[in-house]
C-alpha cells in the first residue's frame, strides 16, 4: 500500500510540474486559472507477452479514457492472459495458467503533440487466476483451482501519432500484485508460488479516437 500512495503522489507531481507551461508569461493550469481547454477521448486494443510462473504467456487486452487537456487520461482498462501449457505429473495431464484482471487506469501524456512522445499509465484494479486442464491450444477443459488477486501495474509506454485520430505504443510494465493461492484438490499442495502473477510485461497498443 506503502507503494501505491508514493507512485500515485509521484504521478501527480509530474502532471503539476508538465501543466504548468507558459502562455504569455502565464501558468496554465487544470483547475483554476484558465480551466480546462480541451476534452477528448479513445478506445484501445491491446496485445502482449509477459512471464507467469516461469512460463509464457501472451496478454489481450484493452483500455479506453477521458483525456482531460491531451494529457490527462483516466479511464477502465482490462486484460486476458493464457500461458504455455505444460504436463503435470501429478495430474498426469497437461495445464495452463489463464485468467485477467483490470480496473481504474489513470495516465499522464509527456509532450502530446510531438509525433513521438512518452505516457505513463497506471492500472490498479483486481482479478483472477485459474488452474486449467488443457489438452489443445487455446482450449480449456475445465479449472482446478482458482484464486483473486489486487493488482497494481505501473508502465511506460512510447507513442507514434500515426494519424490524426490514431496513435500507436509500445510500452513496459511491472504488474505487481497480492499473493495467490493455488494448490492440489488431493495434497493441498502449492501449484505455484504465492508470487506467481508478479513480473513484467511487454504491449504494443493500438489508440483510436480523439487525442
């Protein structure tokens, strides 16, 4: 917790000292002064790879915010993972790790109008992880076990305005989370670590609307 309220004061320090361009020998600011100056907003698709308890897994995924003067975002996000799936001996059959999680994302733009530039989201939400027996790709027969978890997922992502009402990122993230549980119906044995959803990602995002 002690971590998430020192990001968040960080987050809102940047949007302080990056808000406070001068106009005319002015600050313009969000809230008093000259106000707001322009909204908008978008919608994205989302595509990753990310490492889940020691095996692969590819993340889906997509957000979408209000902006609030090109450089404030604050929106939804949600994302689905599945990984490799592997032989269990003691299940004598082969498994996969596959869930999502999501929540409040919020998101500060660095120099939106430059053609390259750099934004900084946020992700703190919840979500769930599952055990699943699979013997095909992309296929689950059924889950073992389950657990919930609260994520918090700071990320750095580089943006191209391609077009007018389209940009494209790619970004990195840490997604930091609570522990999970999950264990064997017969020997109540950990399946994986307590830290198993813990670890970095990599998301190339597709953006349209109005920036």
């Amino acid at each position: 917790m002690k971590k998430v309220i020192i990001i968040c004061t960080l987050f809102l320090m940047a949007n302080s000292v990056f808000s406070q361009d001068r106009n005319n020998g002015e600050y313009r600011t969000i809230f008093g002064g000259n106000g707001i100056k322009s909204h908008g907003g978008y919608g994205a698709v989302t595509t990753g790879y990310s490492r889940i308890a020691d095996r692969d897994a590819i993340l889906i995924g997509g957000h979408g915010a209000w902006l609030i003067d090109h450089r404030i975002g604050i929106g939804i996000s949600g994302t689905g993972f599945m990984t490799e799936r592997k032989y269990d001996t003691e299940l004598d059959s082969r498994y996969m790790l596959a869930g999502g999680y999501g929540g409040l994302r919020l998101e500060y733009i660095i120099l939106p109008n430059s053609p390259v530039h750099l934004s900084i989201p946020i992700t703190i939400g919840a979500g769930g992880v599952g055990y699943s027996r699979s013997e095909s790709d992309f296929e689950i027969d059924g889950s073992l076990d389950s657990s919930a978890f609260f994520v918090f997922e700071p990320a750095v992502e580089l943006e191209f305005n391609l077009i007018r009402l389209m940009r494209m990122s790619i970004g990195a993230s840490y997604r930091h989370t609570s522990d999970v549980s999950l264990r064997y119906v017969n020997s109540s044995q950990r399946i994986v670590g307590q830290d198993a959803m813990r670890g970095f990602s990599a998301t190339i995002s597709f953006k349209f609307g109005k920036f």
